[in-house]
C-alpha cells in the first residue's frame, strides 16, 4: 500500500510541469504576435517552457 501512495505521489508531483510551464508559453504567445521581431524575442521564452517541459 505504501508503493502504491509512493507511485501516485511521483505521478501527481510530474503531471504539474505542464502547468508551471505555462506561463512560459503564454508569454511567448503574446511577444509571438509581434510583426516581424516576434518570433525572434520569443526565443527565450519559448527556451524557458522547453526547460520546464520538454
């Protein structure tokens, strides 16, 4: 039974990189529609969300 608690907990606590990627994603998102710098400034954040969530 305890393994059992164990497992769920290791499952719970990495389901969540999505979510705390999120803002990462958001922001790129928003710098994204920037006309022709955009994608460029994004980079970074775009990096930031990959590093969180690959």
């Amino acid at each position: 039974m305890l393994r059992l608690a164990a497992l769920l907990l290791v499952a719970v606590s990495l389901s969540g990189c999505g979510l705390a990627a999120a803002p990462c994603r958001v922001v790129s998102a928003v710098v994204k529609a920037v006309p022709f710098v955009g994608h460029q400034a994004a980079a970074p954040t775009d990096a930031c969300a990959f590093a969180i969530d690959p």
